[in-house]
C-alpha cells in the first residue's frame, strides 16, 4: 500500500508534509534528510516515552542514523504526569547538556502527550528549534500532532502553559498502532467521529460505512480516516492559526460535557475519547432545542458511535455537579457554558446556552441513565 502524503499549508508558515503509511517509519531519516531545516542538522534529539521507546526508539533511530543523523533520546515517563513544567525542565537541560544548538532538532516520538511536550520544549529551547512529529496513538495521528498547539499542564489546568508551533514534518506510521490497546484506539476513534461530524456529509456517511472496518483497524480504512482527519484539522488550523477568530472551536465539539465527565467520574476512570463520545451525544440533543438539530443526526450520530466502540456510558452525576465542573473549565467565558452544536453534519454552531437549558437536558441525561439500568 503506498503512503499518502497530504501538505499542510498553514498561512505564515513553513508548509509540511504528513506521510501516513505502514511503512513511513523506515523512511523518517530520509525523509527528515530532504527538508531544508533539518537535512544540516547536527543532533536530532528523539523525545519518547517509558512505554513506546522500547517498543519503536530502535526502528526510529535507526532510520535517522542511517540517513546520516546523530541521535540522542531522553525517555520520559508515560501518561498525562510527564506533561509537566518539572519534566520539561528536565529534558531542557538534558538538551543543554547535550549542547544542543538552534540547528538542532526534537523528534517526538509517542502519543499526545510526548507530542506535545517536545513541542513545548522545542519551541522554547534557546527561543525555538525545529520539531518532527512522529505519533504513535491514533489521537495523536488523527489531531495533536497537526495544528501546532504545545503545552504543558499546570496542578490548576491542564494544557495552561504553551506555545503555537507548527512542526516540520508528521510521521504517521500506521504500524505502530499495532500495539496500541482498545482503550487508547478508541480515544482515536472518537476523535474522528467528531471531525467527520463537523466536517463535511461526505466524511460523516464515510464513517458510516466504514466504521466497522475501522474498529477492526483495516489499514486501509484507518490510512483513509486518518488522512480524511488530517485534511480537516489543516483546513481549520489554517483558518483559525492561535484559536483566535473563533473558527478553532469546532474542535471542541463534545469536549464541553466530556470535561465534565472526567473530572467527576475521576481522571482516568473512562478515556478521554469515552467522554468526549459521550459530549457529542449529549451536544447533539442540546442542540435539537438551541440549534434546530434534526432528530435524525442524533440517531446516526448514535448509530456512529455505537459501532466505533463508544456506547453510551453506564454513568451519571448530579446535574447541579455537571454544570459546576463545566463552568470550571477554561473555556468557559464570562460564566456562560459554551457548546458546539451541530445544526446539520457539516454545519456547526457555538452557543452559550443558559443555566436552565443546561440543567433541564442534564436531568434528562441523567434520567436516560437511570432508566438503563
Ligand atoms: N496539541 C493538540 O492539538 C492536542 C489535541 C488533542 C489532544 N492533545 C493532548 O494529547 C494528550 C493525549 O494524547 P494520547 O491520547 O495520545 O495519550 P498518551 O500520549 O498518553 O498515550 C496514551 C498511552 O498509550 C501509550 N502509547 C503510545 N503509543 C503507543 C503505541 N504505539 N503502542 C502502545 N502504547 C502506546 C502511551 O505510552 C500512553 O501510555 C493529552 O495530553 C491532550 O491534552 C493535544
């Protein structure tokens, strides 16, 4: 299967490819040797972290080193915790310490969280050094390794401190998801379903007929979601580059509730992706009331998420609670929760909906839940 390429031409700045194949590993070195930022670099350093490095910092390396690279890695430690301003002082002094220069370059290699930590750390060493992406979840392919948001967490937020950089170049290796568990997968998932709700009818009935094909990670059809993933994010990154002119926000559909979720039912106890599955359901009926959602989108939508693996979750709180840890979140302005909303598949809204609103769909939600059981 030969790998696809898409070009990510972002305004201001420098364009890059993304290559996603089954293969495309092999080929980083050579790759990283014809881009004109890195081919002269004298160091690469390979950020990765306690799970992937033994599983794919050899396959890597290699590749960088038979080009002609020298290489360096710092492992950190998997999982959310790394992405801290503590592990981030360490790796840059690890970067001092190896005398990186401003030619240098990071290669993260991992999922989110490594992503956006080495592009943290690369965008603020010595004032900024070039980054490559190399993700190795399906949510990291499919959303954080493109668009240039870095970050780390701060004991008050997640993702409170960082900077905008696009990266040089993504690697998207369809291999290495191989190893990745269905938990991890189905975080990637949801993260599609939401791209192609927002995108386009043609990407959402995509989905449709292939989301079975996709939960049983045919490659085919997880290079296609991928790269139709890919497409959209570009598209609205290069519309809405710092998240400033409001386009930037679709991305947030179904994170609205599914913040919520996490933080009540505890960080951890489902996956970002089962709580962000969960936000869409819920924006969704939100918006038949706000927004003139048909009933119908509601049920495909359903229909989607049933079938990717992200059934409706057996959980409740309170809705007084619900509301509260919404109107903690930082995207909240001026005490207004704010959703997206679907008006149609490929036409979205954001809308600050009243308190009472709120709270009447959440009793409902809550009630549905009750009555499952
Ligand atoms: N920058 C952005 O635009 C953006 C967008 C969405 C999410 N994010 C961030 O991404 C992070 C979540 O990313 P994530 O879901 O990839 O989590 P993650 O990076 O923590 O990876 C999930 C787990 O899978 C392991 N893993 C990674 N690749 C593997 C592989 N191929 N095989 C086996 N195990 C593997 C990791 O070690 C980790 O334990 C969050 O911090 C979130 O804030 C950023």
């Amino acid at each position: 299967m030969p790998a696809t390429k898409i070009v990510v031409n972002i305004p201001g700045e420098t364009p890059y490819d993304v290559r996603i194949g089954a293969t495309v590993l092999a080929g980083l070195g050579a790759s990283l040797k014809k881009l004109p930022a890195l081919s002269a670099a004298p160091r690469l350093l390979v950020l990765t972290d306690a799970n992937v490095g033994p599983l794919y910092l050899d396959a890597a390396a290699s590749s960088l080193k038979e080009a002609g690279f020298r290489v360096s890695h710092i492992t950190v430690p998997a999982g959310e915790e790394a992405k801290s301003l503590a592990v981030a002082g360490e790796v840059w002094n690890a970067m001092a310490a190896l005398s990186l220069t401003r030619d240098c370059a990071v290669v993260a290699l991992g999922g989110g969280v490594v992503g956006d930590l080495a592009g943290f750390v690369a965008s603020t060493y010595m004032r900024g050094i070039p980054f490559v992406q190399v993700p190795t979840t399906l949510l990291a392919m499919v959303d954080s390794s493109v668009g240039g948001k870095t970050g780390v967490n701060l004991e008050a937020g997640k993702n409170l401190v960082g900077t905008f950089k696009q990266p040089a170049y993504v690697c998207a290796c369809i291999s290495v998801l191989d190893t990745l568990d269905e938990r991890e997968w189905a975080c990637g998932c949801a993260e599609i379903a939401k791209a192609s709700v927002i995108d386009s009818d043609e990407f959402f009935f995509w989905m449709m007929d292939h989301a079975e094909a996709l939960r049983g990670r045919d490659p085919i059809a997880v290079t296609e979601a991928i790269a139709r993933s890919v497409v959209f994010k570009a598209n609205v990154v290069a519309e809405d580059k710092t998240e400033s002119r409001g386009v930037r926000e679709c991305l947030n559909y179904g994170h609205t509730l599914g913040h919520a979720v996490e933080a009540l039912a505890g960080y951890g106890t489902f996956s970002h992706g089962a709580a962000v599955a969960e936000g869409m359901r819920f924006a969704a009926r939100l918006g038949v009331e706000v927004a003139g959602t048909s009933e119908e989108l509601v049920a495909a939508q359903d229909e989607l998420l049933d079938a990717l693996g992200l059934p409706a979750l057996a959980w409740s709180a309170p809705p007084e609670e619900m509301l509260a840890a919404m109107k903690r979140d930082k995207k909240t302005r001026a005490g207004a929760v704010r959703f997206v909303v679907p008006r149609d598949i490929g036409d979205w809204e954001l809308v600050s909906v009243p308190d009472d609103v709120i709270l009447a769909h959440l009793r409902a939600w809550e009630a549905g839940k009750e009555a499952a059981q």
